[in-house]
C-alpha cells in the first residue's frame, strides 16, 4: 500500500539512525524509499522497541532503505 500525503508529511528517520527515536509511546510506519508501507506498528517507547536487533522484522528491513514515520 502506498502511503497517502499526511503519513509523508509525518516526521521521519532512517532506518540506519534508529538510536534516534524518541523514548515515547508512539503509532509508527516503516515506509521504503518508493512510498509504500511495508509495516504499521504500535510501542510504548519506540526507541527500545528498535533498539539493538530487538525488532522481529529488522533483518527483512536491512536489505532496502526504509524510513520510520512517527505519529505521536
């Protein structure tokens, strides 16, 4: 699915900067570089949720470059 306007307009940060995500709760999106949602997730702190390799979709993520949008 792509993704529509407002998710696009959504803050974002590379999969590769991780580290940098809030220690919040938070809806976030993992978009590629083509616009298309490969994932729609929920955590109460997002920065320990992809901390390390601890997400159970990390690996598949790797292999493409992928942006986390976040909705607070």
């Amino acid at each position: 699915m792509n993704a529509d306007e407002y998710i696009l307009k959504l803050p974002n940060i590379a999969l590769r900067s991780r580290e940098l995500l809030p220690e919040q709760p938070g809806i976030y999106y993992v978009v590629d570089e083509s616009n298309v949602i490969w994932y729609v997730g929920k955590a109460k702190n997002l920065h320990n949720r992809w901390l390390g390799d601890n997400h159970h979709r990390l690996d598949q993520y790797k292999t493409a470059r992928f942006v986390y949008r976040l909705l607070p």
